[in-house]
C-alpha cells in the first residue's frame, strides 16, 4: 500500500532500524506517521561495491640491501 501525500501526516513522527526486513543483509529504516496510521519502509541497498585485492605476498623490506633507506630514516 502507498499512502497519498495529502493523507500523510506527521511523517518521522518515530523511526526504528537496525533491522533487515528484506533480507538483503542491509538493516531498513521504518518512518512513522502517527496521524495517519501509516509506517513507511526505506528498504536499504549497497550503493557501490568495492573488491579488493592483495598482489603482494612477501611484504618485508631488506633496508640493509638499499642504499636508498637507511636505518636511521624518520617517517613523519
């Protein structure tokens, strides 16, 4: 059901979260609107979707090797 603009009133009267009720894996937001005896969903969604990954696997630093970074060297 989609209550029409004219009917709803107080809308945000109160809110509730932090809980999936599609089953998407993403916590919804209920809004209420109390003098309309109305509650609207707000249905959550990824909205971008990051994938990493790691080439790297031997990640130790020989500074000994490089003449370059010396055991002295500050990083600020």
């Amino acid at each position: 059901l989609y209550p029409s603009k004219s009917t709803l009133r107080t809308f945000g009267f109160s809110l509730s979260g932090g809980v999936d009720l599609d089953g998407n894996g993403y916590n919804d937001l209920v809004v209420g609107a109390f003098d309309s005896d109305s509650v609207i969903v707000l249905r959550a969604r990824p909205v971008i979707n990051i994938q990493t990954k790691h080439l790297e696997s031997d990640l130790n630093v020989d500074i000994d090797g490089d003449s370059s970074c010396t055991r002295g060297a500050q990083t600020w």
